[in-house]
C-alpha cells in the first residue's frame, strides 16, 4: 500500500504537468506566430535591424566627383587613382629581390625599403602616393604579401595654372576655394548607399553610376596660360612682391583668365605653408587703386551733368578740404586744364576738385553704382566686398571725399576695379563677372546666360570717358601701352601702399586697365604688381599690358582697326573670323 | 477452421496490398521530395554562380571605368599647354606675330547669312502596332506575332 502511493499521485499529477507542459508550448508558438503579423514599429525595426547585421551591411560612397573644363574642354580637374603600397614582412621569402623590384618600380631607396620588409612588424607601409602606372606594374609582379590598396584622388592635370580659380579638394573629399568651393555641391553629386548581402544566393545589386555634375569654366586655359606666364616674367622683371593679371570680355562679363603670382599647385595642396596662397588674390587681394580711380570719378561727374567735356579748371596744384592737403603727383601747377588732360597727366588735384563740385552725395552714390564697396558676386569662394566709407559711416571724414577721388583711402580687390571699367568698355552696362559656362549633367546641359549688375553711366558717357582714356594711353604713357594698328583705351595707377601709421615710403602698387579695340571692346584687361622696382604704373604696368595684348589680339582673332573695318563695311563682321 | 483460414488469408492479402500502396506512395512521396529538394538546390546554386560571375563583372567593370579616368588623367596631362608648346617648338613650330597674320576680306561675305539645308527625305517607318497591356491585348500579340511566323519562314 505504501509502494503504490508514489504511483498513484504520479498518476494524478502527471497530467497537471503535461498539460502546463503543452500550455507553455501553445504561449511560445503563439508568441512565435504572433511575429509574423503586426507589431509595434519599434520592435519590427529592431528586429530587422538584427536580422540585417547578421546577413547585410551598408556601403555609404561618395558619389564620383564631376569634372572641371576649360572652354575649350580642356580638363582641367579629374579624377584618378593612386595606390597605397604596403606589405607584410613575415610573408616575403626573398627580401632582397623584392626590395629591389619595388623600389625600382615606385623610385623608392633600395636600401630603406629592404630595411622595412626585414623590420619585425606585422605589416609596414612602403609608400602611400603610388601612381596609377606604378600601381599596375606592383600588381603584375603578383608577390605574395605585398597589398596594394586603390585610393580615388583629384588630379588638376594642368599644375599650378589657374589653381586659385579652380580651388581643390582635401582629404575629406569636399571642395575648398575657387570652383571646387562654390560648386561643391554640384560636382560631389549625392552619396550613394549600396546594400552588401553576405547571402550567396543574394545578386548583387548593380546601380546606375551616380556622379557629380561636369563644369565648363569660361576659362580659356591659353590665354590663361598667356597671362600666368607674362606675370611670372613680369614680376620677376620687375622684382615686384606679388601679381595679379585678370582678362575678361566686357560684353559678357566672361572670365577669360585669373592669374595671380605667388601660386601653388593644387595637386599637393597639403604642402602650402601659407593659407593665403590658397585664396584667390583677384578676389580678396584688397588694393587703394590709385590713379584708376580718377576715370570712376571723371564718369561720374559727367553722367551727374556736374561737367562737360569741354569743361575746365584752374589747377593751382593744390587742394585743401577737411584737414588735408591734395597735391598733384608732380607737387606741380597746371593752370588752365580741361578733363582728358586730368586723366592725361593722371592730376590729384583735377579729380579731387571735380569730386568736391559733385558733392558727397552725388559722387559716391554713383561709385556704389559702379560696385565700389560691394562684392561682385563672382561665383568663386572667398571674394571680399572691398571697403568705401560714405557720408553716415562711423569712419568717414570729410578729407576722404577728396582723397577717395584719386583713389586713396578706398580698397578694391582686382576685379571689382575691372569690372566697374568694364561697363566704361561695354556702353554703360556693367556685366555680371563670371567663370561658370556650362553645366553637364548626364544628357542635361544647363548653360549660363549673361546677367547685368547695373547701367552707372549712359552710353553716351561710356563713349565720351573711352574717347579721354584713348588719349590718355596715346598721349600719356610714352607710348607704352600702345599697340600698332589698334586703338587702345587704357589708365594707369600708382598707389602708396598703406601701413598703420600712413604710408610706406619708397614703394608703391601699380596697375593698368586697358581694353581693346576701343571703339568695340572685345576684351578688357587688368594688371598690378605689388613693390615693384619701378615706381610708376606707366612705367612698370603699362608695358606689361602691352606684351599681353600683342599676344591677345593673336589668340583671340581681332584684327586691326583697318580690317576690321573693311571687313564691317564689306558686309561682313569681326565675329566670322573667331574660333 | 478452413473457412477461418481461408478469411485470415484475404485479410492478410488485403494488408499486404494496402501496406504496398503505401509503401509504394510513401517512396513516391520521398522521391519527390528528393528530386524537389535536388531542383531547389541546383537552381540555388545556379543563382549563386551567377551571382558571383555578376559580382566579378561588376568589380571588373568598376575597375576598367577607375582605369579609363586614370588615362583620361594622364591624356589631360599630356595635352597641357606647357608640354605641347614644348612639342611644337621641338618639331619647329613657332609663335606667330601681328605681322605674321594677313587677314583677308571677302566682298560681301555674310557668315551670318541664312543657311538652307537639304531636304531629307524620311523612308516611311512602319507605325508600331498598339499594345493596350491588357489580356485581350497579349492575346492579340501572340496572335499577330503567330501570323507572321510562316513569313519569317518563306523569307529563309
């Protein structure tokens, strides 16, 4: 009786268990059920998120980065590849036959890289910047432990030239200055998410290449060429600190080239010391322009009807306004002069008494009108506004309305000066400065189309202040600024170069602007050096611009003045014979 | 008795039949599977080869593509200006000067005159047949592409 209670009461409670035993089965199948239907979000998210680390990953990629173009074409950035070379010491069975076969391949020292296969480490590096080429011929070799690891990079196959117009990319793939800063985000294109599966039966996906947008520039890398190279001769001619030569088409506003010295090469961008190399100069180099400012100011007052062509003044060689003392360069009297002879002999004292009977009002609301004091808008990163104080402002005086009528006391940056001359060149309306041409994107092609900052002077006026710097460069300049056949206007500038306490003796920034042929300008160009060997901007600006513009008329198809005319009056026009 | 035997005997007769039918359905069932399980596995791996031979394609394209912007690189840097002018003056070429051009002007020379083009002459395409993606559509399709296959037969 005793040994069938046991049995008994396992009899009894056997069934509890099996049925408690199934209950929990049936809860577990259920709850397994239940996760093929609807869940919370969260809990459907998480669990996806689990089963995808398991079986995939996510490949995030930089999209291929668009190219840059001359106008013509020509690449002027691109990608490429460079190879990062390293190998396992522990791998390689003949060290000194490998040493020799690489160095020989990737102009390494034999010794140091036989020194680094035999080092005790796991893997060394033997160089991180291996070209394409080199990269193939490591890779033929087919050693065992040397890897080779492809790396994308941007490549800027013309060198130095234009570098500060197209910028670069750094290490995180971003563009920085000139096109490859403002046009960042059309040429990186979008990031690309790839879905890597570790599932064998997965195809992979294969998508459409996604790529950044190409850029035509309006750069003409010849004549871009042509004024790098004129610069470099220049300063060095000269023994001038610093340089900037800028040519653009006044009809258009299109920058035909932007060259500045010193430069560097954006291809090792890395290797610059001084940021300032990295900035365009034409853009953010500030400047008192000098003498140029006396046509702005000769412009001015004749579009505000405060003088006429044949209007004169009695030059006593001296001014005084506002606590300050205007003399002429010459420290001269010029009597009796009328206003070409102002721009002829480039008199002080002429354009600050044409800009005290103007009046504060009139004389810089018509430099405003010329983009005196504001940015351009050029579409290149960095560009500064330049500085103009006006009646109101915190630092204005009185003194400056005479001195800013010569140019002292007001900044400008190279192409905010030519691009207020270059309405002078295009009958009153100043164009919008430029150097984006073209967009393509796949099939899509989106060109630029011209765009006006403003009308600062009427056309009338244009041709009357065209007609004075004519003479200017034909009389004033000893001829230095000429050109057999064709009729140039032009001005030159000399400007003491501010410091802290007033200005540094003995040195000056010179400067020229002058456009071609005058009576139909097809271009406009500008030119400074900075502390050079000669003084005067006549003397070291203007002969520079006439080395250039021989050049120019050649590569540019304009003929001289007579031709062009037989050819206008022969029915025909100067643009047939233009590439 | 005999009748009892005799009984016992069709019953066991019957059994050994059922147990056949089943044996035999059973096998029938399992080889299906087999050969089910055969084809899945073959059309996976199939789906893996080509897969892969995709994958290699695809790296293989990837690297032709990183390899033609490579030359294109190197092309960019053999056409730069310095390197070219360096050429041209070493096959003998030299820069022009204003009074080496003589610009010629043709009388009446209008290079913004009206140009006219020739006519061309389109042959005329045989309009594509409408295709309304629906069923009576396809079946329509099908039909049209029947009836043309005895042409397709005379024409070889």
């Amino acid at each position: 009786m005793r040994q069938n209670l046991p049995d008994d009461t396992l009899r009894q409670r056997l069934p509890i268990v099996i049925a408690g035993l199934l209950l929990v089965s049936v809860l577990l199948m259920l709850r397994l059920v239940s996760f093929q239907f609807q869940l919370d979000p969260a809990v459907t998210g998480y669990l996806e998120s689990v089963r995808a680390s398991g079986y995939q990953r996510t490949l995030r990629q930089a999209a291929v980065r668009g190219n840059i173009y001359d106008r013509d074409l020509q690449a002027m950035a691109v990608n490429s590849l460079e190879y990062r070379v390293g190998i396992s010491p522990n791998l390689i069975s003949q060290p000194r036959e490998t040493a020799i076969r690489l160095a020989g391949i990737m102009g390494l020292d034999e010794l140091d890289t036989f020194n680094r296969i035999t080092s005790e480490v796991p893997w060394v590096l033997l160089s991180a910047g291996v070209s394409a080429d080199q990269g193939r011929q490591v890779a033929e070799l087919d050693l065992l432990g040397v890897t080779i690891e492809a790396r994308p990079r941007r490549y800027y196959p013309q060198g130095s030239m234009a570098a500060q117009v197209v910028g670069f990319v750094g290490g995180d793939l971003q563009g920085y200055y000139g096109v490859e800063g403002f046009y960042d985000v059309q040429l990186a294109g979008r990031e690309q998410e790839q879905m890597l599966s570790n599932i064998p039966f997965d195809v992979p996906e294969d998508h459409d290449e996604d790529r950044g947008s190409d850029i035509v520039l309006t750069i003409d890398r010849e004549i871009q060429y042509l004024a790098e190279s004129e610069l470099e001769s220049s300063v060095a001619l000269t023994n001038a600190a610093r340089g900037n030569i800028l040519v653009m088409d006044p009809r258009s506003g299109e920058m035909l080239a932007m060259a500045s010295w010193p430069t560097f090469d954006p291809n090792a961008w890395y290797e610059v010391r001084d940021d300032t190399l990295l900035q365009n100069a034409a853009i953010n180099g500030l400047f008192e322009p000098g003498s140029l400012m006396q046509v702005l100011t000769l412009a001015v007052a004749l579009e505000r009807g405060a003088y006429r062509m044949e209007d004169t003044y009695l030059d006593r060689g001296y001014i005084e306004a506002g606590g300050v003392q205007v003399q002429n360069w010459d420290r001269k009297a010029h009597g009796v002069v009328d206003l070409t002879t102002v721009l002829v002999e480039t008199l002080n004292v002429g354009a600050a008494t044409i800009s005290m009977q103007m009046g504060p009002a009139a004389f810089y609301s018509g430099l405003r009108e010329f983009g005196i004091g504001e940015p351009t808008g050029i579409d290149l990163q960095g560009e500064l506004p330049g500085i103009l104080f006006v009646p109101g402002d915190e630092d204005y005086n009185d003194s400056l309305l005479l001195t800013n009528s010569f140019g002292q006391g007001v900044a400008v940056t190279p192409l905010q000066i030519l691009t207020a001359f270059s309405a002078i060149a295009n009958d009153g309306l100043m164009m919008q400065p430029h150097v984006f041409r073209r967009l393509l994107d796949g099939d899509e092609v989106r060109a630029s189309s011209p765009s006006t900052l403003g009308r600062p002077i009427s056309a009338a006026t244009a041709r009357q202040v065209t007609e004075m710097m004519v003479t200017a460069t034909r009389e004033g300049m000893g001829g230095r600024a000429g050109l057999p056949g064709y009729t140039v206007a032009g001005t030159a500038g000399t400007a003491q170069v501010p410091t802290t306490l007033g200005y540094e003796a003995g040195t000056s920034i010179v400067s020229f602007i002058g456009f071609l042929p005058a009576d139909d300008p097809r271009v406009i160009v500008f030119i400074r050096l900075d502390h050079p060997n000669e003084y005067w901007g006549a003397a070291a600006a203007a002969p520079v611009f006439q080395r250039l513009a021989q050049r120019l008329v050649i590569m540019m198809n304009i003929p001289p003045d007579d031709v062009r005319r037989d050819l206008v009056a022969a029915g025909g026009a100067v643009e047939a014979i233009q590439h | 008795m005999r009748q009892g035997v005799l009984i016992e005997h069709a019953l066991r007769r019957s059994w050994r039949r059922q147990r056949q039918a089943v044996l035999l359905a059973s096998l029938g069932l399992l080889l299906a599977v087999i050969v089910g399980a055969l084809v899945y596995l073959s059309q996976a791996a199939l789906d893996a080869t080509t897969g892969r031979q995709l994958e290699i394609l695809i790296a293989e394209r990837n690297e032709l593509e990183q390899l033609n912007e490579s030359l294109r690189s190197e092309i960019a840097s053999l056409r730069s200006v310095p390197r070219l002018r360096r050429r041209a003056e070493e096959m003998g070429f030299r820069q022009a000067n204003t009074e080496d051009i003589d610009y010629v002007v043709v009388d009446q020379y209008d290079p913004r005159r009206t140009a006219v083009a020739p006519q061309i002459y389109a042959q005329q395409a045989t309009p594509a047949a409408d295709y309304d993606e629906t069923l009576a559509g396809w079946i329509q399709q099908q039909l049209d592409a029947f009836n043309r296959q005895p042409d397709a037969a005379e024409g070889e």
